[in-house]
C-alpha cells in the first residue's frame, strides 16, 4: 500500500493552524476582561486595606451592600443595587400601595431628578414639577446619593414630614417644600369621560399589569365616541408588557410595535400585535409632555410612526431602556439595565424623547387647560 508522506505534515499544519486560532480567541477574550479584572484587583486591595487599617472594624455587610450600590450607580440613572428592605419595597410598588410622597425620579447629574410627579399625591398638590432636582431631603445633601438611598429617604411611614429643597433650573430658583408623606395608590386609568362633541377621554396615569384590561373597559364606555384623546401626560411608564398590549389594540397586525436590543441574543426581542385581537380604527390623539416617559414613549412614537394618531403637547422625558430585576441569595436584587428599546425604523428614544406633531404649551392657569382644549378642536376637526 502507498502512503502519501505529505499527510504527516498537512495534519501537523491543522493543528498549528488550530492551535493559533483557539489562542486568538483566548487572547481576545482576555484583552476584553484584563481592564476589568485589574480593576478588580483594586477593589481587593482597597478592601484589604480597610480590613486591616480603618479605626474600627468594619461591617462585612455595610461594606458589600454600600460597594455595590455604588458599582451599580455608576453604570447609569436607572440601574441599582437594592437591600433586601428596598426590594420588599419594590415589590410592594407592584401592588399600586406604598407610603411617600408620589413621584418617580432618576439620578441625574449627580442630582436625585424628578421625571415626573404622580397624580393626586402631595408631591402633584405641592407643585413639584418633571425636571426638579433634589438638592436635600431633610437638609441632607444629595449629591452623589444613589437611587435606592434617595427613595429610602423619601418613603416611609404615612403622617411624618419630609423637608424637600428643589432646584427648579428652568426659572434659577431654589425652592423650599415640607410635605407629608401619605398612602400613595397608583392607577393605570385614571379617568375615562366623554367630552362635549362627541370626543372620548382616557387619562392613563401609568401602565400597570391590569393597564389593557382597564383600557377595554374605558373604551367599552366610549362606544358613541367619534374620536379618542389618550392622555399620557405624567405618565412615567411602568410596564413594558402592559404598554406593548395597550399599543397593539390600535396597530395592524403584522407591523413591529417596537423592539429591544442588548449585550447579548437572550436580551433582543421584537414585539407584534396579537392577530387574534381586534384593532380599534378612529381619528386619535396622544397628549404628552415632558413627565412622559418610557412605555408612554413607546405608544406615542409608534402611533405617530405609523399615522394612526397626532402627539400632541410637549416633548417627552427620553427614557428608552428596559431593566430586568434579579433577585439575589441573601434576599437583595440587582435592578440592572439589560436593553435598550426602539421604535419602528430604528428611532432610538433614551436621552432625546418623542417630539410633538402639534407642540402645545400649558395654560400658566392651572384651572385652564389648553393642550386639551386644542387637542379636542383637532379632533373635532378630524371627524
């Protein structure tokens, strides 16, 4: 039998060949994490420093805890890192019942900033306003405070004061306000009407879990309604799931409602509407303003993708990200952003919000209000 002597030095080639490739690819992930894991290396050695010099001893769980709240801080305005009190306290929220003061806020520039105040609390009667910035909470500076702590601070027991000061950048002022922390219970719909000519109303105050189902009984209301203003106004958001199921009630099958990506293939998902439900077609407004936010993004910007409704009022806040909660040993989670959302054609949101169709400002009157009145001569027009 005659054997081929190159076939010893083709298969000696394969395998340095092979063996290069898997040490590119180590190399690769290597050079990826060597930043990370010299940074490591720091914290270990600042830690062991602590261990062994700091005047006292030092608390192995304060120590934790406070690291890694600072770690997730650091990341952007919306992740963090929850103690097993804060997390009970999240999940307490789920349940639309908690004691503070109503608003939803995010770490901005350093600054605790409010994105928008939650109807009928103390935070909406006393006039705090989207883009407050919380300078202290009973004379305590918040600069550098984390996400977790401010809300700590601001949540509590029903009946006790909280000091706020708020720099209110558009007017230069610095404001003083002494609230009282009550019962605070949030409402998907807040209110469902039919306004003179035939106009239906939906304030929809935040998307919550039973948000859709409340929305086909506001609408079921409205069945002699010609046209649908669905006020998002202040609407911070909430539920990506129930936001995804409102929008799909009025957008074809078959068209891209919106679509998430992140770091890894798990993480991206697009979202259809459901065929099996029937879509609602008649002339539609969404107001929105600057306390917008989120899944209120999210319908708005579809709905004005696809020409099924004017957005009316002013420009929205800009939150575009999705943040998973991961629920961890000791009873703590991690709130960490996961993704990022985008609108049909790519439109990204986080950091520039949704412009108007028709801008409207508010009446300086609090007891007019204009971006409604002009939102309902539109769709008088309209019918």
């Amino acid at each position: 039998m005659h054997i081929n002597k190159k076939y010893p030095v083709v298969i000696f080639l394969c395998i340095i060949i092979f063996l290069a490739i898997i040490y590119c690819l180590w190399n690769s992930i290597t050079k990826k994490n060597d930043a990370l894991y010299k940074q490591s290396g720091l914290f270990s050695e600042c830690l062991d420093i602590i261990q062994s010099k700091y005047v006292d001893k030092p608390d192995a769980k304060k120590l934790t805890y406070g690291a890694l709240k600072g770690l997730s801080g650091s990341l952007d305005p919306y992740s963090q890192f929850m103690d097993p009190q804060a997390f009970n306290e999240l999940k307490a929220d789920t349940l639309g019942k908690y004691g503070g003061l109503g608003m939803e806020i995010s770490i901005k520039d350093g600054f605790p900033t409010v994105i928008t105040p939650i109807e009928d609390t103390p935070a909406w009667r006393a006039g705090i306003k989207s883009g407050d910035r919380i300078i202290k909470i009973n004379n305590e500076v918040t600069k550098d405070m984390s996400l977790t702590d401010t809300v700590s601070r601001l949540r509590g027991e029903t009946g006790e004061k909280v000091d706020l000061t708020i720099l209110r950048e558009p007017e230069k002022k610095l404001l003083e306000f002494s609230l009282i922390r009550a019962t605070i219970e949030i409402k998907g719909v807040k209110e469902t009407k039919l306004l003179p000519g035939g106009i239906g109303y939906i304030r929809l105050a935040e998307f919550r879990d039973n948000s859709p189902e409340e929305i086909d009984v506001a609408i079921k209301k409205l069945t002699k309604a010609q046209g649908l203003i669905i006020d998002l106004r202040n609407n911070p958001g909430g539920s990506l799931e129930a936001a995804i199921k409102i929008a799909e009630r009025f957008i074809d099958k078959g068209k891209l409602i919106v679509y998430i990506r992140g770091r890894s293939v798990d993480q991206n998902e697009n979202f259809y509407p459901n065929p099996k439900l029937p879509v609602l077609h008649m002339p539609l407004a969404i107001l929105i303003n600057e306390g917008s936010a989120s899944g209120s993004e999210i319908i708005a910007g579809s709905f004005q993708y696809y020409k099924i409704a004017k957005v009316i009022g002013k420009k929205s806040f800009g939150k575009g990200c999705v943040q998973t909660i991961i629920p961890l040993k000791d009873g703590s989670a991690l709130r960490l952003t996961t993704s990022r959302y985008f609108l049909p054609g790519g439109k990204a949101i986080n950091g520039i919000g949704i412009e108007p169709d028709i801008a409207i400002e508010p009446d300086s009157n609090p007891l007019n209000d204009a971006q409604l009145e002009k939102t309902i001569d539109f769709l008088k027009g309209k019918k």
